[in-house]
C-alpha cells in the first residue's frame, strides 16, 4: 500500500529537467522525525525501465527511504529521505541515475513559477492509519486542548479533531462504533482509490447551501456527495454506517472531541460482512526509557511478505524487524521511524519516542552524628553507621540508571545527661524526665521498656517533640475496685532521641517506682500505722524501717510509731518507712507521708493508749457503733453508739487493736488503739 504524505502549499516552486523530462518541484518540509518528503510534478511519465533502476537504486541507498509515483499516468513523484539528504542531492541522485541508462545530457536550472497543481487538504497533514477488525480493533488517545470552530460536513465546529485513513480488504456493509467518556461527533468521507485522491477531493468545509442532518435523525440523507456518514449526538458514542464497501477502497474519518475530556477512543466494527485491512497498520515498540550504555530493542508486528525500513537520529537506518543499538548515547535520542514495503509499495510511516537519560552524577552527603548516635544509611536495610568514616551505597535513580551515593561521616561529642528524678510514687499519673543535651539537635523523643518482671508501662511512640528538655512517661492507671496500682520497684527504660542530622542516642534511665504515702495511716496525734496486706494493695513485709525528715528513727522498727503520751507529731515533717518485702526481698521506701492536726475531729477517742479491760469514753455526735478488730482481722467486740459521751470496754488481751467507729450517715473512721 502506497504512504501518502500532506504538505503545505509554499509560495515558491523550482522547476527542474530531468532527462529531457522537466519536473516541478510542488513542495517539501521537514518532518519531526528526521524525514524529509519532497513532491515533483513531471510533464511526462517516466518509462518503466526508468521506474524500475530508480527504485532498485532506492533500495540500496541509506539516504532515501523510499519513492512513489501518484496519478494515473504516475506523473506525480514523491520522495522521502532523511533530513540531512540536501534537495540538490536529491536532485543529482534522480539525474545521475537516469544518465546511468545512457539518457542525453540533464541541464538544472530553477526559476520562479506559480503553482501548476493543488496540494493535498489540511486532513492529510496529521492523518493516521487505522483498522477496525472485529476481534483486535482500534484505541487511540483523544486530542485536547485543540478548539477549531470550523464548519464541517453537519459539524458546526471540528474542537480537537482526529484524523484516520482506513482501507476495505472484503466488500460489503460495515458499521464501526466508536465510543470514549467524552461527547464526540465524526464526520466519513470516501469511497476513494487512493489516499491522494482522498486528500485532494476532500475538503473541511460546511455542506452550504445544504444543511447536512445528524444521521439520527436522517438515517436516509447519507450519502452526500463524498460525505458517507456523519453525527453530532450528545452521547459517548457514535456508529458510522457504510454500505456497499468495495475491496481497495479508501475513505477518511474525522472524529471530534467537543468537550474537550482526556480519555481513549475505542474503534471498532460491531456488524457488516465487510472487513477493513489491518495490515496497514503494524505495531512497534522499544524498550525505552534507556541510560547512556543501554541496548535500544526495537520491535515490529510480523508482516508477511513486507520489507521493514527503520529510520532514526543521526541519519540511522536498518533494514531489520527487530533492530538493536548496542551502547546507547543521548544522541540515539529521539523518533524512529518504520515503513513497511510490501510488493514495492510502502505503507505508513509508525514512529516513536525514544528517551536516553544520563546518569546521575555521584550525590555526595556530608554528614555529622552525635557521639553514641547512629545515621540510617538510605539503603533500605536498616543497618545504621555508628563510626566516622566514608561509606558508598549502589542505587537506581528516577530514570532508572545507576546512582552511586557516598556519604562520609562525621562524629560530634553530643552527649544527654538526666537531673535527678523526684519521687515517683505507685498512685501517681506520670513522672517528668529532665535532661540536659550537649551538642545537636534533638527532634524527638520516645521511650521503650524492654521486658522486665512486674512492669505495667508502656512504650510512648511514635516520637515526641521535646518541650523545654522534658519528657513525660505516664502511669498506667488502675482499673481495679480496690485499686491495684503499678508494682513498686526498680526499673530502668531507653530514651531513644532523634536528632535533626538523622542520627540517634540512645540512653538508658533507671528509675524507681514507691509505694504510695496512703498505706501510711494515721490514728490521732500520736500514732502512724502501716496498713497491713488486705489494705495496702497485697504487700506483706518482713522488716521496718521509720524514717522522719529522710533521718532513720531510732527503735522504730515494727509495723506502727507511737509517740508516747503528751506528745505529738510535727505537722510539717515527712514520715516515710523502709520497707521489705516477703516475697522477693525488695527492699523499698513509702513516698513522704505528713501528719496533720486530728485533734478537731468530731469522733475522738481518748486516750490512744489504754489499759487491758479498762473504761475509756467515746465523744459521738450521732448513734452507731464501734468495733474492735486485732492485727490479724479478728473482730474482738462491737459495742454501741449513741449521742453524747459513751463508755467503751477495751479489750482484755495487751496489742494493738483497729478501731472502727461508724456513725449514721457518716463515713466510718479507723484507729489504732494500743492496749498495754
């Protein structure tokens, strides 16, 4: 099949004699992929015998791709070449070769002369081959962004307009449906004998002083003239309709994307016995994007038969389906070109991109770490550099070329350091960590408890910013009736700080969790009492220690402190006891503990310390009772309550007793009585 070529009328034209035979040249340009297509008209035909030697030289020349006769009396000749191939050389390579047949002499001379014959329409400028076969089709990209408010055929205006050619391989009927998500309208031209008759028998303009209908609406009025079908409907899709196809034919398809959406058009034949020739169009394919050293694979759809004719930059040509370019270079950049060439006819030019990108040159990173710190190397690995030192990472840029990253690296004495904690007691909500960070920045903090015995904390991630060089650890809280709160004891957790260099320290902190100041109770003014197991949260303990003001106090080493008769706690000192644990031998401190004034409760026995079986009175405000309970849980005696001054029996056996008192409507209150 013959490529047929559109080019632009030009306002000069040179005539030439080509072996008494005198040419004119009608046009050329320049196309983007390295081509150049030249039209001559000649005034007489050339022989066969000329036709045949011209297309064997043809084919052994790298400079011309191809050459093709047109009219009936093939007195129109196109040639293409490669760009750089000069129209003098185009000339003297016709001239020379026909003098080879030992023709009379070639005089060449130019002159200015008007225009002898019409150039192809604008619709041959951009047009593409396609087919519509029933089980492959055609999808092609919808032009955008292209308004053209011409008036075609019943088209109003042609807003981004494609431009297909297609030839009929079997007669008959056919109907092809297009279909994309955009409104798009077309308008079919033919029946036609080649793609140059096409070209100059087809014109963009409006069907004046006819209106052409919407075939929706006027299924009958097609065909028109050379219009065979043609549709504006609102729709996503539309159906071309061509009866009577013939075997050869050629017609010519406009199709429009009027609200301008980016999306595919899809081609193809849904009824019809007729068939389009599909060979006309041939997929090729590279393996592009490449990198400078790369292999360039071109690739072709089989064709039997045909000749392949592979163009690209620098003047390049291979005669191979499937060529290839061993070590590629930026300036193998650009568009490729093939035409295939079946029984001396050359079908349409299938280009395409191809991109060569350059290397990345080596990234080098300078970077500097804290003392102790670690810098993620981006390699995906996880494994951190921790020494100073240059390092080299093999990596794969953007482009897919190969990109070498070396980073060297520095070390800075950046150290943190802790101030001394306060006290965390077992009930508290939080505890505060203040550091100190010498050197860098730091970004954030997090903190992870590694696995420890007894530990109910949980790790803070992801990572806090720092406020002030603090950072708050919480308490888990409980969720128990009575509460259970965090075990006391020893601990330790990693601050992990992340520094704004990437690079990170990683400190340990030990910390020492108390039991709460509330298993200290306190009975009048004069005694304070540790609570035992069954109220102190499940804590038995082997030995005592009573400390006040963080001074130990001497003999005070049982489960309770009494002061002795007339004497009375410092309402502003701090009470804390040492204690050991039976179980593991952990040997902790309480938090503080301050006493203060009981002397004004409205419930007050007297005295704290009695004798065995004796009488003391109980000062109540309301009716109730009162209970005696030994160190071991055992209820001794309960004895009633009323209003006014009441005297209670103590106990017979010498010890220490709880006393319960419980009013109407009030909250009972425990003491410690000590019985001599």
């Amino acid at each position: 099949m013959k490529k047929i070529y559109s080019l632009l009328v030009v306002g000069m034209f040179f005539t030439y004699t080509f072996a008494q035979v005198t040419g004119q040249l009608v046009s050329e340009k320049t196309y983007p992929d390295n081509t150049r297509i030249c039209y001559f008209e000649i005034d007489k035909a050339l022989s066969e015998q000329v036709k045949d030697f011209l297309q064997q030289k043809i084919e052994t020349n790298d400079k011309i791709m191809r050459l093709l006769f047109f009219d009936s009396n093939d007195t129109i000749l196109m040639f293409e070449s490669i760009a750089d191939f000069t129209l003098d050389s185009m000339i003297n390579f016709i001239n020379n070769n026909i003098n080879q047949l030992s023709e009379s002499g070639v005089e060449i001379f130019s002159r200015l002369q008007a225009p002898q014959r019409a150039l192809p329409t604008q619709i041959c400028g951009n047009i593409k081959p396609a087919c519509a076969d029933n089980g492959l089709g055609f999808v092609f990209p919808a032009v955008t962004g292209q308004p053209n408010s011409t008036s075609v055929g019943c088209l109003g205006t042609i807003p981004n307009p494609s431009y297909y050619w297609f030839k009929i391989e079997q007669p008959g009927n056919i109907n092809i449906y297009m279909s994309g998500p955009l409104d798009l309208d077309f308008i079919c031209w033919g029946p036609f004998n080649n793609i140059q008759e096409a070209c100059e028998q087809v014109s963009l303009v409006s069907c004046a002083p006819v209106t052409c209908p919407n075939n929706t609406t006027s299924p009958n009025f097609y065909p028109y003239g050379n219009i065979v079908d043609c549709s504006y409907d609102a729709a996503h899709y539309e159906t071309v309709h061509i009866t009577n196809a013939q075997s050869g034919q050629y017609y010519l398809l406009l199709i429009t994307n009027y609200t301008g959406s980016p999306g595919n058009i899809d081609f193809h034949q849904v009824s019809g016995n007729a068939t389009t020739d599909c060979s006309i169009v041939v997929p090729i394919s590279s393996n592009s994007p490449l990198c400078v050293g790369d292999t360039l694979k071109l690739t072709a759809g089989t064709q039997s038969g045909a000749t392949y004719k592979w163009t690209g930059p620098g003047g390049w040509t291979s005669n191979q389906q499937n060529p290839m370019i061993a070590n590629v270079t930026t300036a193998n950049a650009g568009t490729y070109s093939l035409v295939l060439i079946t029984n001396g006819v050359a079908g349409h030019a299938q280009t395409l991109e191809v991109v060569v990108n350059t290397p990345s040159d080596t990234t080098f990173i300078n970077a500097t770490i804290c003392r102790g710190g670690r810098y993620e190397f981006p390699d995906g690995t996880g494994i951190y550099r921790t020494e100073q030192g240059s390092y080299h990472l093999n990596l794969e840029n953007i482009n897919h070329c190969d990109s070498v990253v070396t980073l060297k690296l520095f070390i800075d004495s950046c150290y943190v350091t802790y101030d001394d904690l306060e006290a965390i007691c077992a009930d508290d909500q939080s505890f505060i960590v203040t550091y100190n960070n010498f050197g860098g920045t730091v970004n954030c903090v997090s903190a992870v408890f590694p696995p420890q015995t007894g530990l109910a904390f949980q790790d803070v991630v992801p990572c806090i910013p720092p406020t002030n060089n603090t950072f708050e650890i919480p308490i888990p809280p409980s969720t128990e009736t009575p509460p259970s709160y965090v075990r006391p004891g020893h601990y330790y957790v990693d601050l992990i700080f992340d520094y704004t260099d990437n690079s990170q320290i990683i400190k340990k902190l030990d910390f020492t969790v108390l039991y709460p100041s509330w298993i200290i109770e306190q009975k009048w003014n004069d005694v304070l009492a540790l609570l035992n197991q069954y109220y102190n949260g499940g804590y038995a303990f082997s030995s005592y220690e009573w400390y006040k003001d963080n001074v130990k106090i001497n003999d005070a080493n049982g489960s309770y402190i009494y002061l002795g008769e007339g004497n009375t706690f410092n309402f502003t000192s701090e009470y804390r006891v040492k204690l050991t644990r039976t179980d593991d031998k952990v040997t902790l401190f309480t938090c503080a503990y301050t006493p203060y004034d009981r002397s004004n409760l409205v419930v007050s026995p007297f005295p704290t310390v009695v004798d065995g079986n004796s009488t003391i009175h109980i000062k109540s405000k309301g009716n109730g009772a009162i209970t005696f309970i030994s160190v071991s849980g055992i209820v001794i005696s309960k004895q009633k309550l009323s209003i006014g001054e009441n005297p209670i029996q103590t106990p017979k056996q010498s010890g220490f007793y709880i006393m319960v008192i419980e009013e109407e409507n009030q909250v009972p209150i425990k003491q410690i009585l000590v019985v001599k």
